[in-house]
C-alpha cells in the first residue's frame, strides 16, 4: 500500500517567499513544523493508503478529468488557517476564487468514485500548505501576526498538469515521488 495523492508542484514568488520568512519569524516562539519550499505543492485530491494496482486505474482517471479542462489560472492571494481561534493547526495560502478548479475537482472525484475511491465529504478548499502547528504559546500575540499579514501579494498559478504523488512520512518531514502525470487539456 503506498500514501497517494493528486496535485501540482508549486514554485512561490519571491514576495510569497518573504511572507513565509516573516511569518515563520513571528512564529519562532512556538511548536510549528514549516513545509520545505522544494516540496511546495497544491493538492486536487487526496487518496491515502492506495494498492499498486489502483494505480493504472488512477492515472487513467487523471487524464480523463484533465483532458476535459484547458490550463487553469488561479491568484493565490489568501492567508488562512485551519482549526479554531482556540486550536489552530495548519497555516495555509489558498484562493478568492476557484471555482473553475473546483470543476476539474468534482470531475476528478466522480470518476475515482466509479473506481471504488470513497467520496470525499470535507470541503473542498485548495490550498497551499505552510506550516503544521503543534502548538501556539501566545494565540493573542498569533492571531495578531495572521491579521496582520491577511493582505498578501497575489501570485498568478498556471496549472497545466497534475502528477500522481506517493508521500512517505518521515521526521525530516514529508518526501514525495511522482508516479506519473498528464497535461491539463492534453495527454500525458
């Protein structure tokens, strides 16, 4: 069984970088785990622990959906974070707008759920992740950092392909191995 996932490998902008710096600055007092920006990636669809014999199957399902979309342009251009005011736990970029990358989603997940893939019930909220928190010391002193820094410089994002990723979890944190990709309104 190999941890899969969908996504695209993300290169941020030099302003988006600082943001990063500046927040992990400001954060440097607390237990946070930041994400290596040579592993920075936008996630379609997460799949979990996945048989080699899906695979084909998944790939398949892949350049389907793809082939159904021209390349898709989204503005990063949000600060968020997942959890509550009282337990925060991921600091994120994501976007204003996405529903058109929500239809490549949705068509994305109706095939894999013909494949035998269980739905995903959550929300649908793409975004690129920064940091896991494991702990905050001063959520006012946190809080007032996220707001201050809710006006970040937009980056456009081109997404052209989607890869087939294998994650394993390690504590030097996450590496990741492409399996196999397509273009976003072509073939692989």
């Amino acid at each position: 069984m190999k941890r899969l996932f969908i996504a695209t490998k993300i290169t941020l902008s030099p302003v988006l970088l600082k943001t990063i710096a500046e927040l992990k600055n400001g954060c440097r007092f607390d237990q946070m785990t930041w994400v290596a920006q040579d592993v920075t990636h936008l996630t379609l669809r997460f799949l979990g622990k996945t048989s080699d014999e899906q695979i084909p199957y998944i790939l398949d399902a892949m350049r389907t959906a793809a082939g159904k979309h021209q390349p898709i342009q989204l503005s990063l251009d949000k600060l968020g974070i997942f959890g509550s005011r009282y337990a925060p736990s991921i600091i994120w970029f994501g976007f204003q707008e996405f529903s058109i990358y929500k239809i490549l989603f949705t068509d994305l997940e109706e095939i894999l759920t013909k494949i035998g893939f269980e739905a995903n019930h959550g929300n649908f909220v793409p975004h690129i992740t920064l940091a896991r928190i494991k702990q905050v010391d001063n959520k006012k002193k946190f809080w007032k950092l996220i707001d201050d820094y809710q006006n970040i410089e937009s980056q456009f994002l081109n997404i052209d392909h989607i890869a087939l990723y294998q994650s394993k979890l390690s504590g030097n944190g996450p590496m990741y191995r492409e399996l196999g990709a397509c273009q976003v309104g072509g073939s692989v």
